[in-house]
C-alpha cells in the first residue's frame, strides 16, 4: 500500500507530505483545487514522462517520493528490486523521483539509482492508476483480452507464450540472415572456388621469390661467373722467372720456412713466419671454397627459363590479387578456403535453424491452443459475473458478454477478444459502440473490481470513476468501491457525496493564495470527523450549507 507521499515544487504544490492508511481513501475538493496534480505527481513518481513544465514557478528541481509498504514474502517485487542491485527493506520501498529545469529526470529505490524501465515494471506491481478517460481502454481489444485472461487465471501459460513466441521470431530471423548468407556466397561460390584453387595450385611459400631472384640472377650471369671464379683459381698458381709453375700454397710454404730459419737469429722472422703460414692455411681455404662454387655454378638455359616463369606467375598473383609479398597470397588462400567452408556450415546451420523453427513453432501452437481452450471456459462465467455485477449498478436488464474468435498467432496466442453489450439485453453489440458515458464508467468499475479479485495490486486510484452517474447509482459504485476497500487500499477522487460518505479516511485538495509570493497553491489535508460532515454538506448543497445538507451529510456519513 502506499503510505506515505512527498512531494516538493510540483506546479502548484511547494511542499507536501502526507501520511496514508489502508482500506478506501476519499479525496474531494472544488474544480481546479488540484486534485488532478496531485494525481499527476503520483503519476509521475511511477514513471510517467516527466518535462520541465512540472516545475513550480522559481524552482530548480522538483522531487516526488512515494512510499510504499509491501510484503516481505512478495517474491516478484523482491526479485525486480533485487535484479537491479537495491537493497531490499523488509517490505519498504521508498521511491523517489528528481526533475530538473531541462526536463531530464532521476529516479531512485532506497536511495539507489534505477533506469525508468525499473520503476515501470514496480509500478505495474503496485498500483493501478484509474484516469478520467480510461474509460477508453475499453475499446483496446487488448485491454479487454488482458481481463477475461486475469479472470482465466492463464498468465503463466501467456507468459510462456510470449517467450516462445520471441524465441521463434529469434530463429525465424536468424534463419533469414543466414539464407541472405548463403545467397551471396552461392553467388560467389564459382569464383571463391576459382581464386581458391588457383592459389592451392600455385603452391607459394613464403621468401620463395626472394630465392628465386637470387637463383634468377645467378643463372642469368652464368658465364661471367664462372669466368671470373676460374681467373681467381689461376691468380693461385703463379709462374717463376725461369717459367716453372708454382702454387701460392708452395711459394708460402717456402717463404716460412725460409723465416724460421732466419727466426734463429732474428726472432721478429718467425713471428713473421707464423703469420705467412697462417695466410697460406686462410688463402687454401679460400681457394677451396671458390673451386667448390665454381663447380655449383650451372650455365643452364631451361633453369633460367623455369625460374623467370615461376617469378613472372609470382608477380602476376601478386598484382591480380593486390598482394606485396608470398604472406598476403596465403593468407588471402586462406580466406578462399574459409568463404568455401562458411558455405558448407551455413547450410548445416539452416538445416538445423529449419528444425528447431518447427519445433517452436509446434510448441507456440500447442501453448496457444492451451490458452484458447482456458479462454473458451472462462468465458461464459466471466460474463455472468460481469453482467451481475453491471446489474447491480442499477443497469437491471443489462447483458455482458464474451466474443473469442481467430486470430492470427502472436504473443498471446490466436484468440480475438471481443465485450459485447446491451443495456436493455437485446442484441449485445461491441461495447465501446453502444454504451453511454455514465455506463461505461459503471461497466469499467465492474471490471476494476474483478481484476482487484484476481490480481495481486495492493492499491487501486479512481480518479472519477463516477463520472456521468449520481443518485443510487452512485452511490451502489461507492458501496462497490468500498467493498474493494476491504482487501486492498483504495483512492476515490470524487465530486459524489455519496461517494465521499463510504470511505475510511477522508482528505480534502484546496487551493489558496501564498500572501508572501502572491502565487496559488494546492494542499491536501485529512479531515476530521466534523470536517468531514462539512465537506460531504458541501458537496450536496454546492458553496451555501444549509441544515438540510448537514443532516443529510451526516444521514450518509453514518449509513
């Protein structure tokens, strides 16, 4: 139940704070005393959309803060509080909602900050706010199905229809994407395919060019290779004066011997001989390794041939494919090979997407076809107690009923839900075409009432429910509305004193003139008991109170 309410610099209202208890609460007041702010301000700390023009004249910010005491072992409000890390406080929930000058608002659970979406799904959970103009839901198909559902007691089978139902449009769209996949790739598949095999035939290893261009231009400068390294193998062999042939292996060999020798006498000589014979052991080595690639080196025309080839496919790939190196070319083979595998898994994956399709969309039937037969059940005893209850507010020859036809499959199954009326009983047409005003306020209590019956909300607001009904009539609504009082809190803003006579505790919205800034102001008080008296008189005899009224307003009061 709500139990307390605070509100600060919300249009008309500079500072408000106001206690409430349970059962049925009554709030009167004159036309444009506020009453109708005081509900927006409810309104509004319940997540309804908040805008600048909210803001008393001056303010920087206004705050609502509703508190709300609740059970502590209602399991649904304590699993939203808690998924959203708040603290739960033993049943309480103070809810608090900041609107600055911009118009951008703050909303908070004890004290924690909440996204909007937090307090929309709570105040569902909390209270049912009943405007002057709901009355219109009325002719929403989905309002009406939504009833004969809470009277069918089908929530959890509705709930689990709706799952299934995301889940199959889920699959039905990724099932879409992946055939929009599989299209293109089908549409690429012959040259993926091409480019793929082209590559894998090519065999490319990465530095492969650069030995290529290494071999091409040793191939290429065969003969001036070998030239040269044959002239290098002569300069190794040098001729005497006398035209004998020596190697230079031969001619170090005898220089050092000839310095150890001279080394006996000048020891500097066979340092030197050590070094001649180190650089003949060096220059033989040498001499070996310039033989050797002499003798690898091969003057071949159709090696040349086959290398420049290969180079020449080398580049071509290369340029075709806007690749810099043997790396890019197989890491683009790669890719080939992946949009040719992607092929074969996205038409495993459609398989599988067409299969588990059918089976939610089996499963979808089968809940819906569930919900159906609960609806067709409920029916008939929902419209007799609707039309009992209509009746009983002196609409004698009243008929409700119930219409279920086909509909296409959705969220909540494949019904139509359809009120049909008749205030005389003959020929009930659709609801919202053939009741009046002050029937429709009569049918849409009835309905409240029922929902009240069957859905766990702690507190329900009528914001004039009585709208277009007086005498007996209203006052068996305000007998209605009290009976609700009985289970539940019940707010009751109304301009009956018949009305205004049922409740347990009665408060009264005023507007007066702040003498300190000249501005109107709205306030709420709780009357007391001779207050009370004065305000039902009130009401019965209009601005002057005559004795008659406040017998009257007593006669009601005390009945």
């Amino acid at each position: 139940m709500l139990a307390r309410l605070q509100v600060r610099n919300y249009v008309l209202i500079d500072s408000l704070e106001i206690d409430f208890p349970e059962g049925l609460i009554i709030i009167t007041g004159q036309t444009g005393a506020g009453k109708s702010i005081l509900l927006g301000a409810l309104s509004l700390v319940m997540s309804a959309k908040a805008d600048a023009s909210m803001l008393s004249e001056g303010a920087d910010n206004c705050v609502v803060e509703a508190e709300f005491s609740v059970s502590d072992s209602d399991a649904l409000l304590r699993t939203i509080v808690e998924d959203n890390d708040v603290e739960w406080e033993n049943g309480q929930l103070i809810i608090r909602r900041v609107v600055n000058r911009s118009g951008r608002s703050r909303a908070f659970i004890n004290d924690c900050p909440v996204p909007l979406a937090v307090l929309q799904e709570l105040s569902s959970h909390l209270i049912d706010i009943h405007s002057q103009h709901q009355t219109l839901l009325l002719a929403d198909r989905r309002f009406q199905m939504d009833t004969l559902d809470h009277y069918a007691g089908v929530s959890e089978m509705k709930s689990e229809c709706a799952s299934l139902w995301k889940t199959l449009q889920s699959l039905k769209a990724e099932l879409s994407s992946v055939e929009s996949q599989i299209d293109r790739l089908s549409a690429d598949k012959e040259y993926n395919e091409a480019q793929y095999r082209q590559l894998e035939a090519a065999g490319v290893r990465v530095g492969e060019l650069a030995e290529l261009e290494e071999e091409q231009r040793q191939l290429a400068n065969a003969e001036e290779i070998k030239s040269g390294l044959f002239s290098v193998e002569e300069l190794f062999t040098a001729a005497s004066s006398q035209g004998e042939v020596r190697s230079l292996d031969s001619s170090l060999k005898e220089a050092s011997r000839i310095l150890a020798r001279v080394g006996k006498y000048i020891p500097a000589a066979s340092e030197l001989s050590q070094r001649v014979d180190q650089s003949r052991r060096e220059i033989d080595d040498i001499l070996s390794e310039v033989s050797a690639m002499n003798s690898r080196t091969d003057v071949s025309e159709g090696r040349l041939a086959e290398v420049e080839d290969r180079m020449s496919m080398l580049y071509d790939l290369f340029h075709k494919h806007s690749c810099v190196n043997e790396a890019e070319l197989l890491e683009l083979k790669d890719r080939f090979s992946e949009m040719l595998f992607d092929s074969t898994r996205l038409e495993e994956r459609k398989e599988q997407l067409q299969r588990e399709i059918a089976s939610a969309q089996k499963a979808l039937e089968d809940v819906a076809d569930r919900i159906h037969e609960a609806r067709m059940e409920a029916s008939r005893p929902f419209a007799s107690v609707m039309t009992e209850a209509v009746r009983g507010l002196e609409l004698p020859y009243a008929v409700f009923e119930t219409e279920i036809s086909a509909a296409a499959l959705s969220p909540a199954g494949r019904d139509a839900v359809s009120f049909l009326f008749s205030a005389s009983g003959a020929n009930p047409a659709e609801l919202s075409k053939c009741a009046s005003g002050g029937e429709l306020s009569r049918i849409m209590l009835a309905l409240k009432a029922l929902r009240a019956r069957y859905v766990n909300m702690p507190t329900m607001v009528f914001d004039e429910i009585d709208t277009g009904v007086s005498g007996s009539v209203a006052d068996k609504i305000g007998s209605m509305i009290c009976q609700m009082g009985e289970h539940m809190q019940v707010f009751a803003i109304t301009h009956l004193p018949q009305v205004a006579a049922k409740g347990y505790a009665h408060y009264l919205v005023s507007k007066d003139i702040d003498p300190s800034t000249s501005r109107a102001v709205s306030k709420i008080n709780r009357l007391s008991d001779e207050q009370r008296v004065m305000e039902v008189a009130r009401m019965l005899s209009g601005s002057v109170l005559t004795d008659a009224a406040v017998q009257n307003a007593k006669s009601l009061l005390q009945g």
